[in-house]
C-alpha cells in the first residue's frame, strides 16, 4: 500500500488506516459482498492518502487517477458556476465513495473535491479498481447504488435551487450535515461537529454570503440554531424542518415571521 502525505500532514492527521488492511475491507460498504477468502486481494490495492484542512484532493477537469473512499474526516463536492460561485453538489462522509464516475468513464472528474477537515481517504488506482469489478462482478451493485444515490441528489439540488425559497434551502443544508456530521450537544440540541462556515452554507444553498448570514443570524435569534466555536448547534430541530418544509408547526408565528423577514432574500 503507497502512502502519501502532503506537507505537513503527519502532525496533523493522527488517524490513519490500520495496520490490518483486512480491518479496513471489512469495514467499507463498498467490500461488504465479498467472502473472507478475498479479502487479501482487495487489501493489496488500497493506498492512503492524508489531507488537511481545505486541502484540494482533485479539481473538476482533472484526470481520473482514482477512485477515493473517506476513511476519516469529511470532503465536500463542489462544481464552479459560471458567475465564479461554488456550488457544493454533496458532501462525503466516512465510508462514502466519491470519483467513481469519472473512473468508469475514464472521463475528467466532473467535480472539485476538497477537504472540510483534517481527512485520510482510501484510494484504488483506477486500472485496479476497474480490475476488481472484472473480477468481482458483484462490487459494481455498491457503486450503482452510489450512482443512483447522488443522481437523486442532483435532482433535488436542481429543484431546490430553481424553485425553493433561500431560507428554506439554508435549513434543508444544515439539516443534511446535522445528518452527515451531527453529534449530541452538551447542552442540549445536535452539533455540527465540523467547521461550517457562512460561506459553506452559502455555497451549499446556492445563495450568496451575505443572504446565508442574515438568515442564520434570524434563525439564532429565534431560538432555532446556535454557533459555538466555529460550530452550529441545532437547538430546534422541528422548528428547522418546519422551516424546510415551509409547513407549519407550534412555532407557526416564528416560522411565518421568519418567512416574512426573508422575502427579500428568496431569490438571492
């Protein structure tokens, strides 16, 4: 197995894939089908590849090297629009495939990939893994599954950025990392526990900083959110999937205050 580090990154990665590559087999979706008795095979063709934070895995336009797989850490997929804004297509958490489009294809990658934190990834060079799938038929039911998945994504990223009301994509997003990354608070509610700025959530709903700013700070200010130390806290998660759903619910008067506020922003 190769191992790749980019400046820096030994201080600041400490986990990293386990000694025991079979650990690793067993553990990722993607493996889940094949009989212990081929696992050494798979094992032989995983190399590691450490990231810190913001760090570029591949930009869109690149050629397919590799199929990744998150070990660790979290990376966001994001396409850049004509205007020069990014917009962030998914965003991949442990276990999670990303680039295997491109490598069916051997097409260029059709999207940036970027580290939101510290992030180990596994990787298969393309030829190996394309490999695989000649020898292991089966695998490929995983990455379809993963295709279907994100083609669903996409659609409804597409309708949710030609017909949905700002606020309610920004509460759609943060619902989705609270999913992806969330983590009992403390003191009460669900933490994002990943650095999510205001211009992710930005980039994530399709809107510009200044409207994911003015809509986070009415969401905190009613009790909705909360940002400790660079995080978001979820303190109402009904009242925000009601503002998701732009339904009603026992904080009817906020949510309809909430969307009288934001009229202005709806198309931003």
């Amino acid at each position: 197995m190769v191992t790749t580090y980019r400046p820096a990154e030994r201080d600041q990665n400490q986990q990293t894939l386990p000694a025991d590559k079979f650990k690793v087999v067993r553990t990722v979706p993607l493996f889940y089908s094949l009989p212990e008795r081929d696992w050494a095979a798979v094992a032989d063709l995983l190399g590691e590849r450490c990231f810190g934070k913001d760090e570029y895995i591949f930009f869109e336009g690149d050629p397919p090297e590799a199929l990744y797989i998150v070990w660790s850490g979290r990376v966001k997929l994001l396409r850049h629009s004509l205007e020069g804004r990014d917009v962030v297509l998914d965003v991949i958490g442990p276990n999670r495939m990303f680039g295997e489009t491109a490598v069916f294809e051997g097409a260029p990658y059709e999207f940036t990939a970027q580290a939101m934190e510290a992030t180990v990834l596994i990787s298969i060079a393309r030829q190996d893994f394309l490999a695989l799938l000649r020898r292991f038929p089966h695998l490929s039911l995983a990455v379809i599954a993963e295709l279907g998945r994100r083609l669903r994504a996409a659609s409804d990223l597409v309708h949710s950025l030609a017909s949905e009301r700002v606020e309610r994509r920004i509460a759609r997003v943060l619902l989705k990392m609270a999913d992806v990354a969330g983590r009992p608070n403390d003191g009460g509610g669900t933490l994002i526990d990943v650095t999510l700025t205001r211009q992710d959530v930005a980039d994530m709903a399709g809107t510009t900083v200044e409207t994911a700013i003015r809509t986070m700070s009415r969401l905190r200010q009613q009790g909705v959110i909360d940002t400790r130390r660079g995080r978001v806290v979820i303190l109402d998660r009904d009242q925000l999937q009601a503002v998701a759903e732009e339904r009603t619910s026992n904080s009817a008067p906020q949510t309809s205050k909430l969307k009288a506020q934001s009229s202005n922003d709806s198309s931003a």
